[in-house]
C-alpha cells in the first residue's frame, strides 16, 4: 500500500501506511522467530518513512516558492 501511495506520488498517504507497518512490526515478540525476519523490514520501512517525509517537505517547498511566483511576490 505504502509503495502504491509513493508511485501515485501521494506523500502523506504513504508515510501513515510506513508508519502502519512500522507499528504492527513492532508488535511483534522479539522472542519470536518471526522478529528476526520482521527486524530488517522494520530497518527498511523506517528509512522509507524519512525519505518520504523528505519528499513531502521538498513538494511542500517548491509548493510554497510556486505560489509565491504565481502572486508575483
């Protein structure tokens, strides 16, 4: 979901389904054999959250300058 979100280029959709994942990884028992397989994903999911976030700042910064220009400002 997360993915499909960042193809349609809708930032904030998908950093609340990383966040979603990042939740339910963390659900998991880290006794559990499954936290071992799920840890790399958490790894993974968290980087992904703070390059979407990066994209959604940088989108919100060129938002910004283009309503500026647009106003003549």
């Amino acid at each position: 979901m997360a993915s499909a979100a960042e193809q349609r280029h809708d930032w904030a959709q998908a950093i609340a389904d990383w966040e979603h994942a990042i939740e339910h990884i963390q659900q998991i028992n880290r006794s559990s054999t499954y936290y071992l397989k799920a840890e790399s994903l958490l790894n993974q999911y968290q980087e992904s959250v703070a390059q979407v976030q990066n994209k959604l700042e940088a989108k919100t910064v060129i938002e910004g300058e283009l309503r500026q220009s647009c106003l003549g400002e």
